[in-house]
C-alpha cells in the first residue's frame, strides 16, 4: 500500500498484534469446509445458526489484511466529539475493532450481534485478553448484547454514534435495519455513521443446492437508503484487498454518513468521486 499515514499506520499495526494474537487460537485445519457448511438453509433461524458456528474459527476467517485496512480507515475516519459517548457496533462479531478502540478512547461501545455464540466470544477474548505491549493492563469492557439490527432493544435517540463492520450484507431486511440506525442515534449529536460492507450481493445455497441471495446490497442502494432516513454521505471509498478471507480477493464499500435533518444534499446531486484503497 502506498501513502499510508505513519501515526495511523503505527496504530493499525499495534492492533494487528492483538488481532494475531487471538487469531492463533483460532486456527483450524480445514476453515473453507467450515465456512461453506455453515449457510445451508436460508431461513432466518438457520443464519443465526450458521453464524454460531461460525463464531468458533470468526477470527482466523477475517484475513490480517482485511483486519489492518479496516482499522486503518476507521481510525482515519472515526471523530470522537464528546466524552464517553456511546457507540453502537451492528453485527459486531468478537468485536475485535470495539475492543481494540474502546481502549484507545473513552468510547462506551454496545456491541451487539444476532448470534449468541459470537456475543459469547466476544466475551471471552475480552476475558482472556491483556493488551498487547502492556502487560496485565486489564481490558476495557465492550458490552455484548445478542439481538437482531432489524429490532434492536433500545431507546430512541440512544446513541452518539453507530459503526457496523461487514455485516449489513447479511441481512435479508437491511432496510429495516437502516431504519433502526435512525431511530437510535441522537438527534441533536453527531449522528455518525461508519458502515462497511462488501461491494456485491451475498449467495449461499440452499439444502437443494440452488443459490439464493441473502440481501440484494449494493453501495449506490445502501446511499440512497440512508438518505431516504435522513443520513447524508459524507464519504464513501471502494476497499480492494488482494488476499482477503481464505486469500480471496475481497472489494468492499466504506461509507461515512451523518444525520442531517435540514438541508441534506444527495451523494447523487454532488456526484462524489469515487476513492480506491488498495492493500
Ligand atoms: C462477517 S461477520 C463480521 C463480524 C465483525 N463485524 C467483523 O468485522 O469481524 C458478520 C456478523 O454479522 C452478524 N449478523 C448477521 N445477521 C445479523 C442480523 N440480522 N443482526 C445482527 N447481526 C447479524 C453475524 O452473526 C456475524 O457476527
């Protein structure tokens, strides 16, 4: 990668050694045969069930170049304006990015999953963790709650701000789920969105072997939906990453949006160039 920041680069690179060192325990023998056994039916149940299994090997899955790049262009991103805001992660997994920042700042991050097991993994590597380069330095707690981003339990305008890391992709109803993000972030805060996802729509087979899309997601969708709810794109960049999960190339959208409940100006009116990060 070219023109990498060398304060962030530095950051990013402390987190992938936290990353590794969950990763190690992690590994197993045969990860792409575990990963594609875990979506044979589509229904909604069975995707929190493929998801649960998932959460036994999540972490090795992720590739340290995904992991890195993510970081990176969070901590590039990311505007912490008030102390001890709260943050709402959707479909945050072990919550390896809330963990690692929530030590950095004094950010209050909901990590929040529809998978029981990933919830419960998060817990343990927060259990089972020591900072890296600080020894014994406890860490920070992020709290787990398991409940679907369609239907999230909690108050209106609860939230400072909302990141959801490669996980909008997966949910059939994702416009429901948007709808959610504006129902609980503040609406005299910041109102901060950071979303990841991946710049194609996610298919998994089902028990007769025919192919399904589980949501039908692209960037421009997602961009106009947010703006539908009120959320105008302040930025949006295409993420390329040339060993991605299990060494696939992997592409993927960042988009940056902030409630904006006056004068929003469509991403489509500014017409916004497009940016590339390559890693
Ligand atoms: C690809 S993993 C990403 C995990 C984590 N954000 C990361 O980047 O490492 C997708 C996560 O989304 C969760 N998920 C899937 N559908 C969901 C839904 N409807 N509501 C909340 N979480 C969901 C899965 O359980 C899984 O943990």
């Amino acid at each position: 990668m070219k023109n990498l920041d060398p304060k962030i680069t530095e950051i990013a690179k402390n987190f992938m050694i936290f990353v590794e060192s969950v990763r190690n325990k992690f590994q197993t023998a045969n990860p792409l045969e575990h990963l594609t056994s875990q979506m044979k039916d589509l229904g909604s149940a069975s995707i929190t069930e493929g998801w649960n299994k998932a959460a036994k090997i999540w972490p090795a899955i992720e590739s340290p170049d995904n992991y890195f790049i993510t970081m990176y262009t969070l901590l590039e991103h990311l505007r912490q304006m008030r102390k001890r805001e709260k943050w709402l992660s959707l479909g945050a997994g072990p919550a390896l990015y809330e963990i690692w920042l929530s030590q950095l700042t004094d950010i209050d991050f909901y990590a929040t999953d529809i998978s029981p097991e990933m919830c419960k993994l998060s817990e343990n590597i927060q259990k089972g963790t020591t900072i890296a380069n600080i020894p014994g330095k406890k860490v920070k707690k992020v709290r787990t709650f398991t409940m679907p981003m369609e239907k999230l339990g909690f108050r209106d305008g609860f939230f400072d701000q909302i990141i959801s890391i490669n996980a909008l992709q997966w949910v059939p109803e994702w416009k429901k789920a948007i709808k959610e993000m504006r129902r609980v972030v503040k609406i005299d805060g910041q109102g901060y969105l950071y979303l990841i996802t991946t710049a194609y729509p996610i298919e998994a087979r089902n028990e007769l072997g025919e192919k399904k899309v589980i949501a039908d997601i692209s960037h421009e969708a997602i961009m106009d939906e947010l703006e539908i709810n009120r959320f105008e794109i302040i930025f949006f960049r295409a993420i390329l990453v040339k060993f991605g999960q299990l060494g696939i190339p992997a592409s993927r959208y960042f988009i940056k949006a902030q409630l904006n409940l006056k004068n929003l100006e469509s991403w489509r009116i500014r017409k916004s160039k497009l940016s590339v990060t390559l890693a």
